[in-house]
C-alpha cells in the first residue's frame, strides 16, 4: 500500500435549484441536493483556463481565490450543468465549467460562494 490518500476522498453533493413563489407571489430560489459523490478538490490557479478539456496556463504558483476543481468519477445516470453548483460541508461553489473529455472522470471549474 502506497500511503497515500485517495483522490476521491471528499464528500460532496451536486445541487439542484428550484423556484418557488411565496403567498404574494414573489420567485424564491431554494436548493437541494441532488446527489451525493466521494470526489478530489484542488486549488486552481490563477490563469488557468479549461479549454476544450486541457489546462492552459498562463501563470502558475499564485493561487486563485475562491477558485477549484472538483473531480468526480462519470456518472451516465446522473445529470451535471453549469446551472448547478457543488456542496462541501459548509462550502458552497458555483459549476462554472465541466470536462467530461476523459471517460473515466468528470472535472469541474467551480467558483466559492462566499456567504
């Protein structure tokens, strides 16, 4: 055994949203979870851009905030879109981009939500 962690070892879930109109008739907007994943997180940085599932990078070493990727295995029986967004704990991250050029891993650009 190597000792080292697994790649897939946060605990995460795929959020969905859904409108609703309270009594006087005003949109709310309420999420749940949809699904839930074992996935890795990692720090994106800055210059860093998905393009047609590869990393160009214009600037490395300085960290992006709010910025990361999360990977998770390909799922055919579940649906993931930019309208979505990712729930850590208490971490909330908006799904600014997918890569599903590899067929064993989806990996997502996401951006922190700060509360």
């Amino acid at each position: 055994m190597s000792g080292k962690a697994s790649k897939y070892r946060y605990r995460m879930s795929i959020q969905k949203a859904s409108l609703t109109r309270s009594a006087v008739g005003q949109q709310k907007e309420s999420w749940s979870d949809s699904f839930s994943f074992w996935g890795g997180l990692e720090r994106a940085y800055r210059g860093e851009e998905m393009l047609g599932g590869t990393r160009e990078s214009k600037t490395l070493k300085v960290a992006s905030v709010g910025y990361h990727y999360v990977t998770l295995r390909s799922r055919s029986d579940k649906t993931i879109s930019t309208m979505d967004r990712v729930r850590h704990g208490t971490r909330i991250m908006d799904i600014m981009s997918i890569d599903r050029s590899s067929a064993e891993e989806i990996k997502l650009l996401c951006r922190e939500i700060q509360p």
